[in-house]
C-alpha cells in the first residue's frame, strides 16, 4: 500500500495556505488544519483546530509525529508593522519558536516548510538577486521573516530539525474563488473595476517578480518533497514587470488611465526598490507550471 504523508498545516485559512491545502489534498495527503478561526471554510480538510500559536500549551497538545509540518501562520503589513511591533513579534516569531521546541521535546522530525519573502532582499535596480544576496530590513514584518529563517536554522544544527524555506515575490490570482483582491495587483484591479484610474506611486518602474499562486503551490509542494531541499533556501520562479507594465495592462483591459502621484513619506521609507529574483536554483529541481500574467489579464 502507498505510503500516505501527513500534513499539520498551521495558517490553513490563509490566501496561500489554503491553495496549497487544494493541492496537497489533491495528491491524497492527509491534512490537520489550524488557524485563528472557529471554523475553517475549506472542505479538504481532514481535522481542523482553533490555535493560538503564540501559547505554548496550546501546541504541547498536538502530536508532531508527522512528515510535513507547513507553518503559513502569521500577520502581514509594511509600516503598521512597527506602531504593532509587540503583536508582530509574538505572532511572527515567538509563535515559530514555540513550535520548535514542541517538536524538539517530542524528539520527532517533521519537515517544517516556510514561506518567506522578498522584502528581506536589498533591492537592487535592475539586478536578479540569488538567494545569498545582500539582505536589507526595512520593517519588523521583513525583520521577522528573517529572524525565522535564522531559528529554522539554527534548531537545525542544533537538534537536526528539517526545513526549508520558500521566498515568495509578488503572488496573484485565486483559484478556489472568484474574488481577487490581494496586494499589488488587487489593488490595481479593484481601482479599474471601479472605473478608476489606476494609482502609481512615481514613475512605476519598480520591478518585481510576480508568480500566479497555483504555480507557487506547485513549486513549494514538489521542492518540499525532496531530500535534497532539506535546510534550503529557494527564491519563488516567476515573470518579471515593472508596476507601470503591469499597471498598462491593467488600465487598457478595463479602459482607464494611469495617474502618476509622488510617494507619501512612509510609504517612500519602507519601499525595497526592485526585487528580482534569480530563480536558477529552485529551476533545476522543477519545472514550474508557469501562467503567463499577460494571458491571466487578458482572461479576466
């Protein structure tokens, strides 16, 4: 009989988490699902918890003897993160650590799968950044993504817990519904949608990698499954436009303009410049079912 993996998924509710559940389920494995919710709106699910990560006892009740553990838990935001750094710390790292000392305690090695982010990249104008690029912390949400990647490393050297670490550029499209309204491109769409011209902060040639989130779940879940991936780190494949291509293509499907404005001061403080990711590494393991952006648009 084939050997069916088993999946604690912490975050399940969450944009990217639940594409992934949809996949993993997909490929028969079995999935106890946690978030912050009372209840969980996806089906595939094979038990779901109510959790606080950021209590230990919590965790301590859960049996880690498991082959993957995708822990997708969290808070996001850019300058909020620093009026909120309290919250933003506890969720963000002292949640991770929780959990790494249950899994230490319990003497089991799950394989603990994490998505990271480009924001912990010194952008570099036009430069494809590898994954031992200069790194650059503009605010305590980059700050905490890059604290865990340091704790997933050091409790592996210290007590041989498996990782591996997944850097996500700018993901889009959904897949389990009909709304789209996250980041970069929600925002530009919802604008257009509305009959509104579509806001630039300055020139728009900020350049970014953008990757549709089924092909984000593809690579994750297949790179995940290699030996060879344990405590490694990978940069997200994708395409790469400036935010005034992306914006144009927007603006010309729905028929509205592109207003230029100057950035506000906070915004302007915590921009990481362009982002471009050198994907070579994570290319040679496999080989990304890539969406093309410009078809997605053009589908809408």
């Amino acid at each position: 009989m084939e050997k069916v993996n088993k999946v604690i998924f912490f975050g399940c509710n969450g944009y990217i988490g639940s594409h992934i559940v949809s996949d993993l389920k997909s490929k028969n494995y079995f999935i106890s699902g946690f978030d912050v919710n009372d209840n969980s709106f996806i089906s595939d699910l094979d038990s779901y918890g109510k959790i606080d990560i950021v209590e230990i006892k919590d965790l301590k009740r859960i049996n880690f003897d498991v082959d993957f553990i995708y822990y997708f838990s969290g808070i996001t935001g850019t300058h909020i993160s620093l009026e909120n750094f309290g919250k933003f710390i506890d969720v963000n790292e002292k949640g991770l650590l929780n959990l790494l000392m249950c899994i230490k305690e319990q003497g089991v090695r799950p394989k603990i799968i994490f998505p990271s982010t480009r924001l912990v990249y010194k952008g570099v104008s036009n430069i494809s950044l590898s994954e031992t690029a200069e790194k650059e912390f503009k605010t305590i949400y980059a700050l905490n993504k890059f604290h865990n990647e340091e704790c997933l490393r050091m409790f592996g050297n210290y007590y041989n817990i498996p990782f591996v670490v997944f850097r996500i550029g700018v993901p889009y499209g959904n897949i389990l519904s009909e709304d789209y309204s996250y980041g970069t491109l929600g925002f530009f769409l919802s604008q257009a949608k509305n009959n509104k011209p579509i806001t630039l902060y300055g020139d728009g040639k900020l350049r970014r990698t953008f990757t549709y989130i089924s092909d984000i779940s593809h690579q994750i879940i297949n790179v995940s499954e290699l030996k060879v991936s344990n405590f490694e780190t990978y940069n997200i494949s994708g395409e790469t436009y400036s935010l005034l291509e992306i914006a144009s293509l927007i603006s010309d499907k729905y028929e509205v303009g592109i207003k230029h404005t100057e950035w506000p001061k906070l915004a302007l403080a915590v921009e990481s410049g362009d982002t471009i990711f050198d994907s070579s590494k994570i290319d040679e393991l496999v080989r990304p079912n890539q969406i093309s952006l410009l078809k997605w648009i053009n589908n809408l």
